[in-house]
C-alpha cells in the first residue's frame, strides 16, 4: 500500500488547488500516479499481517 | 461587513494613485479565446451532428439505404450565481477617501473608493466566474469522477484525472475541465494525454504529446485551435527558448505577446499548473444570459433608512465542451 510521507504536502496542480497529505483520503490509483510524479514524498507500507489464535 | 481597513488619519498628503491588487485581465472575455452563447436564459439545445455515408453498386431496381444520419441535443442550463458584499462608507469617513466626498455630514460617499476600489473589485469577480468556468467542478461530478474505474485507455478515467478532481475545492457549477473529463452522466470522449510535471526543461516535450494527441481534422479546419495553457507557461516557454541551442523551439514574437507552438498559438487562462486543453475555440462554449451581465455590479444602500450600503453582482453561467472527442486535455 501507498501513502504520502508525514510531514509532506503535495501540490501536484499547483497551490490554487488543494494540497494532498497523509490524511487525504486518495484510492491507491491515484496514490500511483502521485508517486510517479512524486517518488521522493510517496513511500510504500507493508499491511501487518494479522495472525488468528485459537 | 465587507470592509477591512488597516488606514491612517489623514494628515498629510496622500500618494495619489491608490496601489491596486495586480490582477490578470478576463481574456477568455475581452479576447473571445471561447464562444459565447448568450441569450440563454434556462436552458439552450447544443445539437451535435455526424453522419456515416455508405458507397453501394448501382443497381437498377430498388436501392437499399444505407449509412446513417446522428443527432445528438445537450441541455445545458446556466447556473445562476452572485456575489453580494456589504459595507459602510461612514467608516471611510478619516481615510483619503473623505477627500472625494461631497460636504456635509450626509456624504459619505467617496468617488474615488466607487472608482479604484468598487472597480478592483468587479474585475475580481470578473476573474473568479473566468477561473471558475475552466476549472469549476460540483461536488457531484467530484465524486462521480472518484467512483469511476480508472485505467490508461481513452476509454477510461485516467488516474491523473481522479487526481485533478480531488485536488479542487467544489464549486457550484462545472467547468470546462470537468466537463471533458465527466460529461452527461457519464465519462466524457475527450482525448486524454497522460503528463507529468511541466517544468521548463520539459515543456517542450510535453507540448509535443498534447499535439501529436490532437486529431489531425482538427488542424485541417479552416478555424485553427489553441492550446490553453497555464499563466506560468509563459515563463515556461522563456526560459526554455533562452536554454535551446539552435533556435526558439516555440515561436513567440514578445512585443505581439504571442506565443505558438508547431503554428498553434497558445493562449494563456486560469487553469491549473499542469494542466493543457488544445481545442477548436468554438468546441469551448461559456452559456450565458448575457456576456455584459458579468460587469454590471448594482451599489445602493442596504435599506432607505440605513447608511451601510451593499456591492451586488448576478448573472448565469455554464461550460459547454462541444465535439468532445477531437479536445485534447493533458493533466499532469
């Protein structure tokens, strides 16, 4: 999964339009096409895998 | 009330012209770089027209018919909008403007805030229903444009332009923009380019994949379209131009303030950074009641026995995309 780094605002059409941070709710389509405009403010994060006990 | 001041007691003299906002002018207005349809007072009837021909052997007998006449109406129905601003002139009473007021304690008046001020802000309201009418979009299409399944062919929403959406704040009609990515209930037939993040090393070929997107009808029409371009393309294109080694790869003649790419002049509007629609101007089509409805701003008191007076503005406004499918749109 995709996620813009904390900290980070990105403005991909520039700041007349609104900013995207770690809050902003994007589908993962559009985190990729941040990511290719913006690789150094996107990092990857693994899902925890999540164990059943009995 | 809408009157914010930060002034001085007037003591001495007053620098005479009064420092106004820089602001763009309304060309997509004062050039004509659209069409206007005015008159359209609800609704108006685009009909778009194509037909297929069919060439069959001569027969001598009975022909069978062939190939097909389309015909295809839009409603579009202009939304009706205004801006309204309160404020009260007696609070100008210690500033400069007391200079430009009539003597008695009844004038409050200044001539010269109705002149700098009251003007300033009308052509902002010019630029704001400009602005908005390229890249306006409703909180509908914001999320229809969200719900689609993006993909990377013409026949799907692209992810750059579930970006494009998300990143604009709703307004209360859509823009061109918006128009050519969702259009009808439904993803619009524009022709899209996949870009990136224009910069003045890359602008050239950036350019070059908006215009080898654009159909080749397009430039063999008698009516040559214009690439509609960011305000920061022209510095863009500058500094480009100052880098290239051989020669200005776009032509610009800077005392004409007109900029080309390969024979297309570009045309320079408030849209966003990173984003380029090339299109027959016709194709771009802003619905109105009436086109002078934008400059005429109505300044009274707010009631006859009250001396705060209000600023009102009222018109209707819509974005119609014609031929959607020879527009190219290029969202970075």
């Amino acid at each position: 999964m995709l996620k813009i780094k904390d900290d980070v605002v990105i403005y991909p059409y520039g700041k007349a339009c609104n900013g995207f941070d770690n809050k902003s709710e994007l589908s993962q389509e559009i985190l990729e096409h941040l990511q290719s405009r913006f690789p150094d403010d996107i990092e990857e994060i693994k899902e925890a895998k999540q164990s059943i006990k009995k | 009330m809408g009157l914010s001041l930060t002034i001085s007691d007037i003591r001495g003299k007053a620098y005479e012209p009064i420092l106004e906002e820089l602001l763009f002018e309304n060309k997509t207005i004062s050039e004509a770089l659209v069409s206007f349809e005015g008159d359209v007072k609800n609704e108006s009837i685009f009909t778009e027209n194509t037909n297929a021909v069919s060439m069959q052997a001569f027969a001598s007998g009975a022909p069978t018919s062939g190939g097909t006449f389309t015909l295809v109406d839009t409603i579009v129905t202009p939304t009706k909008v205004m801006f309204y601003n309160e404020f009260d002139p007696n609070a100008l009473r210690p500033s400069r403007f007391k200079r430009s007021m009539r003597p008695g304690a009844w004038e409050i008046a200044s001539t010269e805030f109705e002149r700098v001020v009251l003007a300033t802000y009308g052509k902002e309201v010019s630029l704001d229903a400009e602005s908005k009418w390229w890249t306006g979009i409703t909180s509908a299409t914001k999320t229809a444009i969200a719900a689609l399944t993006p993909g990377t062919g013409q026949t799907a929403v692209g992810a750059a332009e579930q970006t494009w959406a998300a990143a604009q704040t709703a307004t209360l009609f859509d823009g061109v923009v918006a128009k050519m990515i969702y259009n009808n209930g439904a993803l619009g037939t524009r022709v899209k380019v996949a870009g990136t993040t224009i910069s003045s090393t890359n602008i050239n070929a950036e350019y070059a994949k908006a215009y080898a997107a654009l159909p080749a009808v397009v430039l063999a029409q008698t009516q040559k379209p214009f690439i509609y371009a960011p305000y920061s393309h022209k510095q863009l294109i500058n500094i480009f131009n100052v880098s290239a080694t051989y020669r200005d790869l776009f032509a610009v003649d800077i005392n004409a303030d007109k900029y080309f790419y390969n024979g297309i002049e570009i045309k320079f509007v408030p849209l966003p950074e990173n984003t380029m629609i090339v299109a027959l101007p016709s194709n771009l089509i802003w619905a109105t009641d009436l086109v002078s409805d934008l400059n005429k701003m109505e300044i009274n008191k707010i009631a006859n026995n009250r001396e705060d007076m209000f600023v009102k503005h009222i018109f209707t406004i819509a974005a119609h995309v014609a031929r959607q499918s020879t527009n190219v749109l290029y969202l970075g």
